[in-house]
C-alpha cells in the first residue's frame, strides 16, 4: 500500500484518518493541502477515483459561499478554482494509488488492507 492523506491540520477528520492508519502500523505520507496542495494530474486521479469533482468540494464553508466556485459549470474551471483555492477542498482526501476516498472512510479502508 501507498497511502497519502492530503489534509488540514486543524480537521478532526484528517486527524481521525492519521490515526487509523498509525493504529494499524501503516506507513502514510501526510500533505498539508493547504501549502502543498494536489497537483492537476492528482486531482483529476481522485476525481476519476471517486466520481464526482462535487464530492471534493466543500460547500458547508464560508470559502466556499464567498468563492465564484458555485456558479461555475464546467468542470475544468472548477479544477482551475479548486488547485487555486486548496481551503475548498473536503478533507482528508486518502489515495492508495489508483484508489481515493474523501472524507473520513474507515470501511473502504479496511478492504485495502
């Protein structure tokens, strides 16, 4: 496994997700989403991974209310806003490879194992 959880250090469900994977001694690399962000090729992977570019926005913040990202319908200039915009973001997004989830997902992490 390679897992990679994109995340912010105050979300309780990033934390949540680093602990799952350290309770089960699996190796993970941590990335503050918002300084490093995901790349275009990764955000088009996680999409592809879960289906929906809606399910990576976060539309319960005020980012978001105050964001034009809500009346853009297109998904490339929702890619565009999102890589320029990491506070949008749901987190944690967990990659395992080909494999993504959003949000804190103990059970399709399990059947990674």
């Amino acid at each position: 496994m390679n897992i990679q959880i994109f995340g912010k250090n105050k979300c309780f469900d990033t934390k949540k997700a680093q602990r799952y994977f350290k309770e089960r001694r699996i190796n993970f690399q941590m990335v503050d989403i918002n300084s490093k962000g995901l790349s275009k090729g990764e955000l088009k992977s996680v999409i592809v991974a879960v289906g929906d570019i809606e399910k990576l926005i976060k539309t319960d913040s005020d980012a978001y209310l105050e964001s034009t990202l809500r009346y853009l319908s297109d998904t490339d200039s929702k890619i565009e806003k999102l890589l320029e915009s990491p506070e949008l973001y749901r987190t944690p997004i967990v990659r395992n490879g080909k494999q993504a989830t959003v949000g804190y997902c103990p059970e399709v992490w399990k059947s990674w194992e």
